[in-house]
C-alpha cells in the first residue's frame, strides 16, 4: 500500500488501525475461509502431508463444476506449462491475491507472510521513498498528495498525476499494493515514473530518501492569524497539537487557518480527537457496511477552541482522515472551508492477521459526515472554491490569502 499506510511515503489514503468485528456473514465466511486455509495448510506442512494447494479445494464447492474446473486447470499448470518445475507456493498465494481482487476494489489486498512484514515496516513514522501518497482517482492510480519537501514534491509531481509506468513496467492495472511496492526501494536510488496531466504524458526520475513527517507545524501570520499544517494523523499528531493549542490559549489569536491540504489521512482516532478540540463531544464520523448496520465515531474532548474564527484550507490531496476533520466542521458551521474538492476517500479497511503469517486488508465499510454525506468517490465541496497556487510563498498562495481575508474581515 505504499511506503506506508498510516504515515506514508509513496501509499494509499492510510486507515484507522483499530480491529473491529467484521458484521457481514459473506466478508466474514472469506476471512474464515483464507484463515482455514492459511491455518491448515501451516500445520500440515511441517508434517510434509499436504500440498497447500490441496487446501484450496474448499473453494470449489462453489458450483456442481467448479472441482472439475480447479482440478483441470491445476493439472494444465502443473503438467503443461512451459517454464516448470511449478513452484505450488507461489500458486497457492497467486489464487489467494486473485479471490480478493476479483472483488475489484483497490483498497482490498491480500499478502502474503513476506509482503505482511514490508507493510509491517512501512508504519513506522521514518521510512524510505519519495514521499507520495498513492491511491485511485477516477478508477485510475494516481498521485493523491506528495508530502511537503518531498522528492516527489521537488521533482515535480503533483496531486492528481496519474500513474502510467514505474521503472517501464506497466502499473495502471496493478494494486495499490502492486505500485507502492514497485515505487518503494533504499535511500539514494532512483525511480523512473511516468505520469499523465492534463492528458500529456510527462516523465520524472525522482531519487528516494529517508522521509521523516513532521505531522504538525504552526507559525504567526500578520494579523494575529495562526497558521497550524497537519501533514498526517499519525501517533505524533496529537502530543503536539496539544501543545500548539496550549500556545494558542495563551496567545489568542484573532483567527486560526486550519491546512490540511495535501494531507492523505492517518489514524481515524486522531482525526476525530483533534476535531473535538473544535467541537467537543460530538459525532464526528459514520461508519456503514453493507448490512446497512451503522455506527459513529465522536470524540471524548472538551472543546478549547470552540469559538475562535476557523477557516479549513483543502485541495485534491486531502484524503481520507482530512476528509472527515473537514467534513465534521462543516456540517458543524464551525469552520468555512476554504481550498478545491477534496479527494474522495471515504471507505474503511481493517488488517486481519491470518494463521501463516499472511494478512487480508479488506474494505468494510463506507464513511459518512455528521449529517450523513457521503465522502467516498464524492470528497468535500469547499464553502469558498480557490484555485492551488501555482508558485512559492505565501503571497502566491491564493487559497492562503482567501483564508486571511476571511478571517481579517470577521468583527
């Protein structure tokens, strides 16, 4: 899924990892199914009984036909193909990946127990890459934010770019999974991608490097302004924006611009607790699967900043937990929200560790505002629509100055 999930560096919008009951009997009978699998065939390898493809069989009770359909293939594969000896390894995992995509959902992967590990790695706050997040927009892979003074940043790519080829290899029919894994890769080497904007076809060799995301950071405008970035909803999120807070209550400011542009998500909870800080205890976020079963998400805060003047600054980068923050003070009028449509990253995906050592990532459920909009494939419309800046610094920063005259013109 990326250089990451949850703070990433060349990923899909990151998920809340939290575990939750999965309420939907078929998307559970799946989890049980792959987890039998994994589990049996573990077990029944170290006593050399089983071919882990025998295991598979369980599948082909599906139609009167399906036996004789996964018998004949597999035999074709083993006693045909021109490149043998067949590793059945490989075959066992290869029809794992292939249920889950079938399902024909991005967000949805299977990994094995190798692939397992990497996405393991990949959470960690510090890793290596070019500092984009990946995801699909408009059904196509592409570019949802490169993080601010990354390479993808520096080299060129934008937000909306969407991915045609990573090193020359074909990626738009790939997982997510697929083209981070392609895109990762060691501090100091290189990477050739290929984007399409603007329906031209543009290429960028962007070298990688160790990216450390400082998820928060504030500064003073004139004015009495405060300006407070969250790049990401990561562990380190909320610590310092409480501290940024505490500061705020001392200083007061006349107004405070809120930037989650470019901002691709993180952990659910952080979101909601950092909105609270705005709104107190109140429902941020739904959540609803396919049952139709529903829950929400609010916050256990306080509100210390409830009446301060806030203005949201988003764009096409802001996915996923930035979606909700936004979202939530909107339908609240706690904020005007200020910037280009968001993203659109609204489903929820949980991580189900299996017997072998192999993990299922697999959307469950869909999120909604307060007042129940939808955010997945729609995104957040801004109350005041400003174009991205184009060039460096503030003054250039059309969305930013929108976000100033705003708050400088309140009483």
């Amino acid at each position: 899924m990326s250089d990451r999930q949850l703070p990433a560096s060349s990923n899909i919008p990151p998920q809340p990892r939290r575990t939750k009951p999965i309420g939907l009997g078929f998307l559970l009978a799946i989890i049980l199914l792959v987890g039998f699998i994994g589990g049996y065939w573990t077990a029944n390898r170290e006593k050399g009984l089983v071919n882990p493809l025998n295991a598979l069989q369980a599948l082909t009770r599906l139609s009167p036909n399906a036996p004789a359909v996964y018998d004949g293939v597999l035999k074709l594969i083993q006693q045909q193909y021109v490149l043998q000896p067949v590793d059945s390894t490989k075959l066992f995992y290869g029809a794992l990946s292939g249920l889950v995509r079938s399902l024909g959902d991005p967000y949805s992967t299977f990994f094995t127990p190798e692939a397992a590990t990497a996405f393991k790695n990949d959470l960690d706050l510090s890793i290596e890459g070019i500092g984009a997040e990946i995801g699909y927009k408009e059904k196509r892979p592409a570019i949802i934010a490169p993080l601010p003074a990354s390479p993808a940043e520096k080299t060129g790519l934008k937000a909306g770019d969407f991915l045609l080829t990573v090193d020359e290899k074909d990626v738009t029919s790939l997982s997510i999974d697929e083209i981070v894994s392609n895109i990762r890769g060691k501090a100091g080497t290189k990477v050739n991608i290929v984007v399409e904007r603007s329906a031209k076809e543009l290429p960028f060799t962007v070298q990688r490097e160790r990216i450390t995301i400082a998820s928060v950071t504030n500064r003073r405008l004139d004015g009495n302004l405060a300006l407070v970035q969250v790049v990401s909803f990561n562990e380190e999120t909320l610590p310092k924006f409480d501290a940024i807070v505490r500061d705020l209550l001392l200083d007061k400011p006349k107004g405070i611009i809120l930037d989650l542009r470019n901002n691709p998500g993180g952990l659910l909870d952080v979101a909601v607790d950092l909105t609270g800080e705005f709104i107190g205890k109140k429902v941020v976020v739904k959540e609803r699967d396919a049952a139709g079963q529903e829950r929400t998400d609010s916050s256990d805060r306080d509100a210390r900043l409830p009446q301060t003047p806030l203005v949201v600054l988003v764009n096409g980068g802001s996915a996923s937990a930035s979606e909700i923050v936004a979202g939530a003070l909107q339908d609240e009028k706690r904020a005007t929200i200020v910037g280009t449509k968001t993203f659109g990253k609204g489903s929820v995906q949980t991580l189900e560790p299996l017997a072998d050592g192999s993990q299922l990532k697999l959307t469950v459920a869909r999120w909604f505002t307060p007042l129940g909009r939808t955010i997945d494939g729609t995104g957040i419309t801004p109350d005041t629509t400003a174009a991205d800046p184009t060039k460096a610094g503030d003054e250039n920063d059309t969305q930013l100055q929108q976000a100033i005259r705003i708050l400088t013109s309140q009483p």
